[in-house]
C-alpha cells in the first residue's frame, strides 16, 4: 500500500503486527515513563513534540513518547516522517523539525500504527479529531456521530493498563468525558475485570496557534485542565507541570471535565461570533464610505474593546467554523436543550456565507463573470500558514467556478490545495504569464502585504480591477494603483471610492 | 411654576429672559474663553466639572463656563443647582461637588436657560440626549426623529457668532453632522447673513463611565474627534489638549464624523453584542450544571478573550440598549441599506428579554406567583449607581406584579425610582419588618455582596428561596444557607444544584 504526504513524500508499507509490537518492547528500554499520544494531526505533532524535548537536569530526556497514528493512506505518512526524524506536519516553525531530529538521534520518539503501544503507556494522549457535517450557511442542520471517536477510545480501554493516566485534548461536545469516554472505560474495564478506579481519566484542552510560535503556543501558554476525580486531577497537574511552564503561566483547574470542556467551546465560540458581528458593519461601512479599519482602531484604544474584530475575507481552520456546533449538540442531547444556541449559530452562518461580501462588490464592478479572467491570491485559511481546511477561498473559488470565470491561483505557501487536488505555483512571478482582469487579495500573506503598487502592476499585467478582501493593501499604494488606472475596491474600505476624486 | 430634583429638592421658578441676559453679561467680566454646554444631563454634568475646573499656570480658571438646560420642570432644578454651586446630578464621585463649590466661588460657571449664552460662546460643547423608542424585545420596530434634537441645534444656529467652535458630543445616527447638523447652519447662517466658512463644527463623544471615577473618565481617557474640515479638527483638538490628559492618553483623530459617529455607536453595540453572547450559555450551563463563572475565569486568561462578559440580570443605562437602533436608522435612512444590522439589534432584544431567564428560574421553582411575597434587592442598572434608566429590574417586576406577586423592593443607593414614581427605603434594615418567601438579588451593590450568611437570614427572616441573579453571593454562604434549609438558586450557577447532596 502507498501513503502520499500533503509534501510531496510517499511510502509503501506492509501492515505487520508483529514486528512492530517488537519495535515498541525494543524502544521502552529504560526507566522513563512512556507517553503514547494518539493522533498526530496538528496538536498531536506539537505535542509529541512538546513532551520529547523535555529534559531532567542531566540533560536527558525525561519521557520515551510514541506517536500513533492509523495504518492508512492518510495516517501512514505521518508515522513513518516520525520514524526518518521527520515532524508529521511542516510548519514555519523551525523548533519543531529540531525537536524531531533530536528525539530520532535521542532514540525517545518513535511512531507506531500498533495498539500494543497503549499497553505501554503510563500517560495516554488524546488528539484526534472529532468532526462535525454541516451545510455552509445553515449550521442548524448539522450532522455529528461519534462512532469513530468511540472506536479510538474503545481501542485505548482495551490496551492500557490499570494505572494508566488517559488525558482527553480532542476539542468534545461539553459531557462527553462523563457520559461518553468514563463509561466505555467502565464496561471494557469490567470485562477485562480491571479495577475501574485505577483509572486516571481527565480533559485539558490546548490552545495551539499555528504559525512561527507552534510548539511555544502548547508550553508558553495558559492551560486548563479538570479530572473525573481529584486523583486524576492532581495527576494531570504533575503530568502538565513536566512540558509547561506554569510558572508563567499558570494552570487552571476546573471542578469538572464539562466545565472544562465548555470552556473550550465557549472560547472558540465567543471568537467566532466577534468576527461575525463585524460582518453586518462592514456592509454598512461600506455603504457609507467610512474607512472601518479607521473606526475599530480607535475603538481598540479602549482596553475593554482591544479584541474588536477586523473585516475580512471570511473565517476557516479547524475550530472556528464547527465548534459552536459541537456545543448545540451537547447542549440538546447531553442536557435537554430545548433551543439552538442560536446567536453561536448564526455567527457560524454569517461567517461561512462571509465571501459573500467580496463576491457581491465583485459583481458589483464586473457584472457577469463568464470568460473572465479572475486572479485569487491566497487559497490558506490564514496569513502564512499553508492550512486550507475550511478556507474561505474555497466557498469564493466554487462561486466563481460556476459563473464559469477563468481562474488564476496563488499561494505565498500553499503548493497543493488538498480540498480541490489543485498544485499551485508558489512563486509569484508564475502570474506574469497569465491573463489578469480582476485580482482578488484573498489572503494577507506577508509576501501580498509587502508589495509596491509597482510590483502589483508588474505580477498582474493588465489588470483593472483590485478587489482588497483581507487589509493587504494600504491607503498609499491603492492611492497609486488608481492614478494608474486600476479600480480599487476593499472590504471594510468604502473610502477607497473617494481614491482618485481629489 | 416648580421643579422637583430627584434628591427632593424644590424650586420655583418665573421665566424672565431679561435679568437672565443680564446675568450672562455680568458673568463675562474677563479675557477668557467662554464655553457653553448644552445639556446638563449625566454627561454635560461631567463635561462642565472638566472645564470649570481648567487652570491656568497661575492657577487661575481657563473657561468661563455656562450651563444651559429647558427652562421647565424636568429641566429647571439642574439650573438651579448649579448656581447654587451643586452639581446637577448627584454621584458617588466627590469630586464633582467639590468643583462645583469651588467654580461657584471662583464665579467661572454659572447656568442658565437663556438662549443669550450662546451668542457668547467661543466654544459650543453639544450634551443633549438622541432618544429612540424602542419595544422591549422586538428591536426591529422602533421609533426615531430628530425634532427636539434639530431644535436645539437651530437655537445654537441662531444665536452663535463667527468663529465659534460647536463640539457635538450626543450619540448620534452616524452621518448625523454632515446631514443633519451642518445643513442646519448652512441654512440658518445664510439667513443670518453670517459666513459658513468661519463655523467650525466637530464631533468628539465621551466615554463617561458612572461611578466614582465619573469626572476621571472624561479627563483620563482616550478621545476620538473630528471635523467637517481641517480647520474644525485643528480647533476641536485644540481645546479637547486643554481639559483632557492627552499625554497619558493621546488623542486620535479620525477622517470623517460619520467614521467618528460610527466608532461611538459600534463600540457599545459591540459590548451589548458580547452580553447578549452570554445568555444562550447561561441557559445552556445552568442545565448542564456547569459554574459558568468559573468557565468564563478560565477563558479570561487569554488576554484576547479577557472581555468576554459574565452572565446576568440584564442590561440597563442609557447607552447599551440604544446605541445599535442609532446605527441601523443612520445604515437605512442615510446609506441605502436594505437590510438591518440584524445580528446587534437581535442582541439588544435578547438583552431587553434577559431578565426571563431570572423569571423562569423563579417559575420553575415557585409556581403560581400570585400572593406570593418577593422581596427584590436591587433597582438601579448597575451596582452602586443611581440610574434606573432602562433598569432590568423595572422589566422584572412587571411580570412580577402581573402575576399579582406582593413585591417587596430594597435598593442601597436609589431612594427614589423615578420610572415608577416609587419611594425606596435604603435602609436595609427597614426590610426586617417584612413578610419573605423569595429573595431576588437584582443587582450587585458591595452592601449585599458583603453579605455573610447570617446577614441574610436576619434581614430577610422567613425567607425560603434565594435567586442570586447577578453573582452577588460567593458559594460558600450559599452552602451555608442551602444548611440553614434556604433554596439557592443562582443565575450562570448551575453547580448549585449539587450543593447540600453531600
């Protein structure tokens, strides 16, 4: 079988148990407690990470980690990068490919698709992911199992040991660490007749920032943890203490795994309402030819009104779009929700329909876009970050597919986009060759923001319509686009229609 | 004729424009700069104590400043007691009393209701209110005209010289200056064959908090201005250098006054937006049993989550309820808006209806609430403050008193509620006397939450159930009192349920 990385890599492999479970009693050959993370997805890498670089005071390593991941087309690329020395996902932030090289050199990281690794484990970590199906713009109509989820879980209560500390990352419907994760344990437990109160169960979430600041964002930072008892509460607070620096940042323990997981959600969802409620201002903004990146930077004077959101192109990665949905779901199946959390709802709504926005002044200008050249810079969800799940380009990119426009893309950083099986040229000066009419910013990558009007005239030869969706571009060099006779228009500027009357 | 101040103090008055002109005359007996405010209400009152209490190096008063309020009942008592050298509204803040003494001795601050003052005025500071009348949840309909607020603009129009400086401050329909305002002067200044061009029109709001550091919020923090020209800017920041502590806290000066108009209006509908987040979690944590406080005290860590905001009664004051209704009259009305700012008016009715939720826990446990005797603590917006303007209280205790409930009302600071022409007794004691079922803490004056366990149950003897709608009570004199056989129920509280099934 054949696993293909986002990265260009491939690997063969054979499935064999045996071997493996060998691997595994050969790599647990000394006195460290064994971390087994499960999943090594975006969290799982930083955290694998995170736990192998920590040293006790001679300068050895203090945990032996193995990272697990399925023995599939999309798992098995990410165990065998671990394996060469190699981080699973690539990322700007240098730390993490050292850290990978150093265990692989430390020989206390190694990556297993094996279950037998669980019965190693002194600590398990849970990082999978736990999706949600919705419908783009209709978040009440969501579909939510969690039958994989279970299987994952199951697959750990059926390994480890008693004595075992099993801490839940994976961002959950609020009560599925009570009424889910506690009693799997608690039948599979019975019936491998286990002393059920060995067992060490308790949820702490992490607030993974990607970009530069990675694997610092998992040890530099705030975490909130709770446990189904005060055993495994105070376990995991000695478990955290080894790979964060609570002394600057201190932990926070909450009395239970719901709260804890509510606060999770919650977070998210407060974020994502913030930039939706900027939406409806943007529009109006426009309408009345305010410069809103004016108004909301002197609205951020007020420390209470720091985190107003800016307008912008639309919201993607993983959490913002569906975490308010695993929250409804928990709210009406857990606990007897009668109602939607309808305002949590409505800003996923508003958020997933946001491209919108730019699309409408687009026809605005353009009018029918059939047979016309449209150039989108940015396909990533966010600025220098080559992370395109649930990227608002794609919803901008469908709607002018199907008015039959002749797409141009460009990413700063994305060189295949996985939703659309599409490999981009990352080099800039790949533009000068194609046909521009309009040109979308879609994204604010650092390599957008720092153009000249010169070198945007130079990359989009003939280009006559700029629509700025993110901020890319300031006041001076839209100034000068339009004395070179580009029309510019910009989200959250309605003054640019003033540019050029003067 | 007679007017009556809230704090029980009488004046009669007979209107005579002469002596009064007289007395402005008399009044501008120097080489300073005369400012006139318009308004005495809560934020003219402040504004006046700033000006007045100007120094020179020599420690000398900078302005000569009049007051100027409608000569009628509602109107007349503030007059009055500013020449009397009291401030019109009554604060918490000592200072305000103090610079009206000293300003009344110094004789730099007089009132009047003559329309005299303003053809004496360098500087015009605009304090009036822009009142819109809304139906309680249902945002969507409301009422709004700018008669008595154009009024008075003409009285300014009429009266002023060339050369005067008007700073309107009122919370306005953004575009309110240049196509309400300015139009005016244009109109009436060609009338008074006075020249357009030498009108310098600006807007700058405050952001007064109520309090104690009432004077300090208009003196230490930051400003936003701006002008119908550069002139009008140059002059507004001028004069807002003299009386503003622009070193700590620099001013920031904004294009347009309708980009300045619109930061005022969507930096309140932004914070009444992140109340009305709350609720739906309220709702959702309570049946999850979750101590919602304890949730949002881990969110608030992140310094980009740290204004998330708590759960509660509800929402009063003069600014939160309103300000978005301005916003979406000013985006249909001025600028062609289809749609309404859907997402900032639903939270204004989700925060006019959020006394409901202390309602329906009230429901769920009483019953029938005819006959039954609540006492409610707490009739003021916010705690320690006597303003009862849009005071969620008064909402509650019409369904309270619909239902034929026998209402018994404490407030610590508000002695009399104007809305309902109710004396209150402030005495805390006064409630001994009384006959006690349910408990209602409204609103979080520092006298209840100073409250041990035994305070409660002597103040309020017989009581059976206590609902704690805004955190006034910490949990352990809730455990204390769920000992003592009293049911505790507390808004955002859910993990009260559990207390006492130990």
């Amino acid at each position: 079988m054949i696993s293909r990385s986002p990265y260009g890599d491939e690997f063969r492999y054979v499935l064999d148990s045996k071997t493996e479970n060998k691997k595994i009693n050969n790599f647990i050959n000394s006195g460290k407690k064994t971390v087994v993370v499960q999943g090594l997805g975006f969290v799982g890498t930083a955290v694998v990470a995170a736990l192998a670089d920590v040293k006790d005071k001679k300068n050895n390593p203090v945990f032996n980690v193995i990272g697990v991941d399925n023995p599939d087309e999309k798992g098995y690329w990410k165990i065998a990068r671990v394996n060469l020395g190699k981080a699973p996902i690539l990322s700007p932030d240098e730390n993490l490919d050292i850290i990978y090289q150093n265990a692989f050199k430390n020989k206390n990281l190694m990556a297993t698709y094996s279950k037998y690794a669980y019965s190693k484990a002194d600590i398990v970590v849970v990082d999978i992911n736990l999706s949600v199906t919705k419908k783009l713009g209709n978040p009440f109509k969501y579909d939510f199992t969690y039958s994989a989820f279970k299987e994952a879980i199951e697959v750990i209560a059926n390994n480890v040991c008693e004595n075992t500390l099993v801490v839940i990352e994976t961002t959950v419907p609020p009560g599925t660490t009570q009424k889910i994760i506690y009693p799997i344990f608690q039948k599979i437990f019975k019936k491998r007749k286990l002393n059920i109160h060995k067992l060490y169960l308790a949820y702490s979430y992490e607030r993974v920032m990607p970009g530069r600041a990675y694997l610092n964002s998992i040890i530099n930072f705030y975490r909130v943890y709770s446990g189904i008892n005060e055993e495994s509460k105070r376990k995991t607070k000695d478990f955290l203490e080894v790979f964060i620096n609570t002394k600057d940042y201190p932990l926070f323990e909450m009395h239970s795994t719901t709260a804890c997981e509510m606060a999770k959600v919650l977070e998210n969802s407060f974020r994502a309402t913030n930039i939706a409620f900027i939406k409806e201002w943007t529009d109006y903004a426009q309408r009345a030819e305010v410069d809103l990146f004016e108004v909301i930077e002197a609205i951020r004077m007020r420390p209470t009104h720091r985190n107003i959101m800016l307008p912008g192109f639309g919201v993607g990665g993983y959490c913002l779009p569906k975490d308010s949905l695993l929250a409804d779901w928990s709210s009406a199946k857990f606990f007897d929700g009668k109602k939607h959390l309808e305002m949590s709802l409505n800003a996923i709504a508003i958020n997933d329909l946001m491209p919108n926005h730019t699309f409408e002044l687009l026809k605005q200008k353009v009018g029918n876009l059939k047979g016309k050249h449209i150039t989108i810079l940015g396909v990533s969800y966010l600025n220098d970050i080559a992370d395109t799940r649930y990227s608002p380009t794609q919803y901008f990119y469908d709607k002018c597919l199907k008015e039959k426009a002749i797409i141009s893309l460009h990413d700063s950083v994305v060189s295949y986009w996985q939703e659309k099986k599409i490999r981009i040229n990352t080099d800039i000066n790949s533009l000068k060759n194609k046909t521009h009419e309009v040109a979308i910013f879609a994204v604010r990558h650092s390599e957008y923001s720092a153009f000249t009007s010169r070198d945007i005239l130079a990359i989009l030869p003939g280009v006559k319509v700029v629509i700025d969706a993110n901020n890319v571009i300031n006041d001076s060099v839209a100034k000068e686009l339009v004395w070179s006779g580009v029309s510019m228009i910009g989200v959250g500027k309605g003054h640019w229609k003033c540019l050029g009357r003067e």
